[in-house]
C-alpha cells in the first residue's frame, strides 16, 4: 500500500464528485436528489482541506 | 411591561420548581416515612387499614348464634349473584313454624367487595372481613357457607 | 506524544495519589517492546477493554441508584431481594435481559433496526474518549474536547431516528419525532452554555479548562451569568438525553414505549445501557465545565484545609461532582411531571434560548473586562 | 480515540510513492476511503428512501474521519455538527413527513440509468487524466496551523489574508433566514371587526 497523499485525497472527491452526479441525473425523488448535492458539496470541501494540507506544506 | 412579566416568569417558574424539588428532597432524606409494607415477612405485624374490604363473613356470637333472619335482602342487594340463600322452616316449641336460613352460600369468587349486600342487610348479621389471603388451589374452595354448623339465630331478632 | 490514543498528560510527582506514573510506565515499556504501529494497536485494545469495563460498572451502579433514588423519592424502600441491601439487583435485572428471546418484528427493515442500538452504543463509546477522568488520565486529549463531545452526541438523535423508522410501528415514527425535534433544539442551549466556560478559559481542551480551574471552579469564579449557564446547561442535558420530565420520546402513557417498543432482550439493553452512559457522560461534562473537573476543592488562603483536600484522590473529586450532578437529573425526573410537547418547545424556544444567548453576552463582557477572578 | 495517526516521520513528497510499508495510519486511511466510497455508491443507489439516508450519514461521517486522519479536528468537529446534525437530521425528517416506511422508490429507466453512468465515467475520466498529465507546485507559503484560536482570528482578522468581510456578508444571509423564519411562524393577528 503506498503512504496517502494529494492525489488520494484527490481520487477520493473526484469520485464522490460524479458519484453525487451520477445520482443527481438518476433520481426522480427530490429528498434523494438533495442528498446526491450534498455529496458533491463534500467532494468540493474535501478538495478544499486536502489542498490546505498538501500544497501549503510546513515542514516540520 | 413585557420585560418585567417575563423576568417574573421565569423566576415564579423556578421557584415553583425548587419547591417541589424541596419535597422529594425532604421524603429522599427522611427514612422513617416510608410506608413500604414488606408482606411475608411481617405478616404477624401487619394492620390493614379500616376501608380494608376482605369478604363477607356472618358474625356469631359465642353462644353459636347470629342474627340473620334469612330475609334474603343481600342476595336481592348483590349485583353479581355471589350470594344464594337457603331457608328451611324451624318448629318453634310452641308448635308454630317459623323461618330460617339453612345455608348462607357466599361465592367468594364472584364477589367484587361492593358492599351493598352489608348496607341492605336490615338486622347487621353481615360484615366485611380485613382477611385477604385468599388463594387456593380449587376454585369450589372459594364457595363457602357462612353459617356454622348448628348455629341458629339469636332470641329477639325478627 | 501528541496523537496517540492513551496520551497520558500530567506532571509527575506532583499529587501522591497521580496515575500518571503507571500509564506512562506502560507505554515506555510498549514501545520498547514492539514497534509503533503494535503499540497504537495494543493501546488502543486497552482503551477498548477499560471503556466498556467502565461502562458495565456504570451500567450496573447507575439502574440501581436510579431505583433507590425514586424509592426514597416516594417514601418507598427500593429494590432490597436480591443480595445484601439490593445490591444485586441489576446483575439479576442483566441476566434477565441476556436470556431473553430479542424479537424482529414483522416488515421492519432488518438491517436499520438491528443497527440502530449499536450506533446508540457506539456513540456513547465515543464520548468517553476525551473526558478526564483524573489527574493524568485521559483517553485522548485532543484540541477541540469540548466541540468533539457536542459533535459526537448529535450523532446520537441518528440511531432513535433509525429506530423509530426501521420498527414498522406507529408509536415509535411518533416517539422517534418527538426526539429528533426535542433533540435538536435543546443542543442549542446546551451548546451555548458550553461556549460561555470556552469564552471565559480561551481554549476548547478539556485540560485547559480544568487546568484554569485550579485556583477556583468556574461557578464560583464567574458571578451570577455562569450560574445562569449552569443551569441552563442541566436543564438542556436533561432534555438531550431524553429524561424526564422531558420523556416525550418514551412517554409510556401516550406512545407505549416511544422508539424503542418493538425493541427486546439485548437489544433493548443497549439503548438502555446507552441512555444511562449519556446521563454520565453529559454529567461529566458538567462537572468538568463548572465544577473542575478532578480538582479538589480549595478555599482561599486556608492552607492546612486546602492541604488536606489535596489528599483526597483526583478521581474521588471527578466521580463526587459527576455522581452529584446525575443526583441532581435523577431528582427531577422523580419531582416533574413530564411535560407537553408544546410546552417543551416554548421552553427552549422562549426562554432558555433567549437567555443563553444573553447570559453568552454578558459572559463576553466579564471575560474581556477581566471581572471574573 | 479510533480514528488517529501515528506520526509522519516519511519525507514529504505529494505523491508519497515509493514507500510500500504497511504502517497503521495507512490501512485506516484506505478503511476511511472506501467507507466513503462505497456508502456514497450505495446512497445513490438503493431503492429504500431511508437506507439511502443512512448510507449518506456513513459517507459523510467517513469524510469526517479523513479530516481526523488529516489532523484537521475543528474541521472534522464542525463536519459533524453541521451534516449529521444539521443537514442529515433534516433529510431524515422530510422523509418522515413525506414517504411511506416500507415501500420503495420506483425502478428508473435503463437508459437514463445507463446515460448517468456514462456521463459520470467519462467525467470522471476526464479529471483524472487531467490530474495524471499536471503536477501540482508547493507555493511555499507557510500553512497556517489549523487549531482554534487560529481559525478563530483567522476568520475575523481585518489584516491581509483575513476572512472578516465574507464572514459578514455570510452572517448577513444567516441574519435574513432568521428574520424570514420569525416572520413565517409569527401568528397573524385575528381579524377583528
């Protein structure tokens, strides 16, 4: 297993991303379709912290 | 001033609270007061209270004699036909026939401690009872007569 | 080390009675002994094995005062059967409940109802790891203690939500309901009762806070608004963990048994395990918050009476004030009459809610004139 | 006390390849992650209404767990409070004010379902050859230590880098919706003649 970085939090949003889009487009229900937004919503904040973390490295 | 009555809400309300808080407080530190009674094991101690309703006994006296005349007024008087009496003709030394009980036939099973078969009875020969230890292992034990064997009413009741 | 499960903190030498030594013992002697990733491991088995230890202990202690509390409460005598004074009576209440057939009922969704107590009990677990329980003894002491404990109980409404849903029964949807909305307003209370000792330490560890009690707890540090915050937060936590007079989740006389009716055997154990661990929890909390947490009680410049309170151990103090504080809940659950749910939500709406938010003012004030000592 | 990491002592490149060691930090990274993932999957895609609503607590709870990995506690606290509390809760209740318990959401087309699935694929596809073909740079400057009193003065300094400004006009917003919210629930007066 390879220590995690940027790019696995990366993979992890991007999937969460287009898993909330995939939802978005399939359901009809519009309490279901909320909660497909909030996923995407929380793929971008996890993009947000995950840049935080890694661009702006400090080392210690 | 809707300040003013809000502020004495909320204060009335809190007093009111510790009030009742000082009551529980009072029974929790308070152990004399308790008024648990621990049955079997104080069974030789223990004292019904007077409302105590436990069934209906027919009272004698210790010359073996009671003061029911067999008027049947109770059995008229029980909402739920606990009580069938049973009459026979006694001969009097005169000669005369005269009416009496031969069973006094209480359903203990029926019986809902209603009282009313003691405020109808016209000559006090029924009471209620404080016992209450009524269990047993066959139902007929719970039909019982009243009257004892060779009892026989007392001199003057009509 | 920062960032490990058991990170025992505390300066060695200081209090006889320190735990200090033991746990730091331990863990030099595990990382001699193995390599980082096994202590982490081994560590946290311990934690495992010492919280639901704790929390079968508090299981126990915690059904029987409440018994013997309502008991004397009505001028009864309590349970008195088993053991001596009744002492075994929870073990034999444990046994019952162990043995007993727990039920599925028909059309619920197998999955969410078997789920929802252990999410109750693992949340419960949960919140047990940032809470001092002595000097030196903590689970883990993490920067944020107190909004960790707000955040992590908020995941409690879930598992009732779940219950109520997953049983397929009228009465717990209703029961479920009651809660979530009771749930969700009172943490707002309780949480800006909190946020008035955070104003007045500056940090939100639990370590700070305790450690800025150490010459005064802050109820008698903080004049009047902290009293106020005090007891808005036990009327809060009264209502968070569903007690009465704040029942309404499980009013008996209206909705069965509200959540948690179709629930038997183990299952119901855990829910009733885990309202019990909360009632602890949130009271430890409090005793943290207002009352010092482990610090022992000190007046002034009595010096002889201050050493002497010294003596006492910290964990004596942490459980006194803890034990003290769920009293005080048990009381009002044996003194109020449960209250409506319109009621209920006037009260926090209308009341506790408005002074909170300007007790949080006037909090602010005192801190930053410095007025409190 | 379950979700913590033992210390990065590895050099620090952004792409940690070359390390094939199995510490214990990262297994319970990869657990985190695909708990994430798979709840999120199964959010979007079981037909129970409120299973999904589970489902989506477990995602979300998974991506507060990441953030406790990350050591960004206030952040993962804050997750919780917000989407568990706040937004789950209220998800839940519309369910419970709207559907049935016990029925099931009715089955989708195939062909949407097949059109949502190549859409998000080839998306997804997109990004990630994107994020293989360009490096990301280290700007050098100092990361700011996410603890409380920083984000605290963080978000109402007024200096350079300070976030007093949006965080006025967030509160504004926040202002409106408790003034609209009154004004909904405020009874109106009986009419009197």
């Amino acid at each position: 297993m390879i220590e995690p970085g940027l790019y696995h939090m990366l993979f992890i949003s991007t999937t969460l991303f287009f898993i909330g889009v995939y939802g978005f487009f399939t359901r009809r229900n519009l309490v279901t379709m909320l909660m497909s937004v909030e996923l995407i919503l929380n793929s971008v904040n996890l993009n947000f912290i995950a840049f935080n973390k890694y661009l702006w490295y400090d080392n210690e | 001033m809707f300040i003013v009555k809000y502020i004495k809400e909320v204060f009335g309300g809190l007093k009111s609270l510790l009030v009742g808080m000082r009551r529980t407080g009072y029974y929790f530190t308070h152990h004399k007061e308790i008024i648990t009674e621990q049955y079997p094991d104080n069974r030789d101690t223990l004292v019904m209270a007077d409302r105590f309703k436990g069934e209906v006994i027919l009272l004698h006296d210790e010359n073996n004699e009671h003061a029911c005349t067999g008027c049947t007024a109770c059995e008229l008087a029980c909402p739920n036909a606990t009580i069938k009496i049973v009459t026979k003709f006694d001969i009097t030394p005169e000669g005369k026939k005269k009416k009496a009980i031969d069973k006094f036939v209480y359903h203990l099973e029926l019986c809902t401690m209603c009282n009313l078969c003691i405020v109808a009875c016209p000559t006090d020969a029924i009471k209620m009872a404080q016992t209450f230890e009524h269990s047993v292992f066959n139902r007929a034990d719970l039909t019982k007569i009243l009257n004892k064997p060779d009892s026989k009413i007392r001199e003057g009741i009509e | 080390m920062p960032g490990l499960p058991l990170s025992w903190r505390g300066n060695e030498g200081e209090v006889m009675w320190s735990l200090t030594n033991i746990s730091s013992a331990i863990h030099d002697w595990l990382n001699q002994t193995f390599n980082p990733t096994w202590v982490m491991v081994i560590e946290m088995v311990i934690a495992g094995i010492a919280v639901i230890g704790l929390f079968a202990v508090l299981g126990l202690v915690l059904v029987l005062m409440e018994r013997r509390v309502a008991a004397w409460m009505q001028i009864r005598l309590g349970p008195n059967r088993v053991g001596p004074f009744g002492l075994m009576q929870s073990l034999a209440d444990t046994l019952k409940l162990l043995v007993k057939e727990g039920m599925t009922p028909d059309g619920a969704d197998k999955f969410l109802f078997n789920l929802a107590p252990f999410i109750a009990m693992m949340v419960a677990m949960l919140l047990m790891a940032p809470i001092a329980f002595a000097k030196g003894f903590q689970l883990w002491d993490m920067n944020i203690g107190v909004l960790y404990v707000t955040a992590i109980s908020s995941i409690m409404v879930i598992s009732i939500l779940m219950a109520g849903w997953a049983s397929n029964n009228k009465y717990s949807l209703m029961g479920a309901m009651r809660s979530g909305a009771q749930i969700v307003s009172y943490e707002l209370s309780a949480g800006l009762s909190i946020l008035t000792i955070v104003v007045l330490t500056g940090s939100l560890n639990i370590t700070d806070i305790i450690n800025a009690q150490a010459d005064g707890w802050w109820i008698f540090k903080g004049h009047i608004p902290v009293i106020i915050s005090f007891v808005i937060f036990i009327i809060a936590v009264t209502a968070e963990t569903n007690r009465a007079p704040f029942d309404l989740a499980e009013a008996e006389s209206e909705l069965t048994a509200g959540f948690h009716t179709e629930y038997s055997g183990m299952k119901f154990a855990l829910f009733f395990l885990a309202e019990y661990i909360n009632v602890f929890i949130v009271c430890a909390i409090g005793a943290t918050l207002f009352l010092g947490g482990w610090m022992p009680f000190h007046i002034g410049n009595w010096e002889a009476f201050n050493h002497v309170m010294d003596y006492i151990p910290s964990s004596v103090w942490f459980f006194g004030k803890t034990f003290f504080l769920i009293f005080v809940i048990m009381w009002f659950r044996w003194t109020f009459p449960r209250l409506r749910i319109d009621q209920l939500l006037t009260l926090e709406w209308k009341y506790l809610l408005p002074i909170s938010m300007f007790n949080l003012l006037l909090v602010t004030a005192l801190a930053i004139l410095g007025w409190h000592f | 006390m379950k979700k913590k990491k033992g210390k990065k002592k590895k050099k620090k490149t952004l792409l940690g390849r070359g390390e094939a060691i199995m510490s214990g930090s990262t297994v319970i990274f990869y657990l985190l992650a695909a708990i994430t993932l798979v709840s999120a999957l199964l959010a979007v895609t079981t037909r129970m209404i409120f299973r999904a609503a589970i489902y989506l607590l477990f995602a979300l709870i998974g991506i507060a767990g990441i953030y406790f990995w990350l050591q960004y506690e206030f952040i993962a606290a804050v997750q919780i409070i917000v989407y568990v509390g706040g937004i789950v809760v209220l998800i839940i209740f519309s369910i419970f004010l709207t559907q049935q318990a016990g029925e099931q959401l009715p089955k989708q087309k195939l062909g949407r379902q097949l059109f949502a699935a190549l859409a998000s694929f080839c998306g997804l596809a997109l990004v990630m050859l994107q994020l293989a073909q360009h490096a990301f740079v280290e700007t050098g400057n100092k990361a700011i230590e996410p603890t409380v009193a920083n984000i605290g003065t963080q978000m109402l300094g007024v200096e350079e880098g300070g976030y007093s400004l949006p965080f006025e006009v967030v509160s504004m917003l926040l202002l409106a919706a408790l003034i609209g919210c009154i004004v909904i629930a405020l009874k109106s007066k009986p009419e009197t003649e």
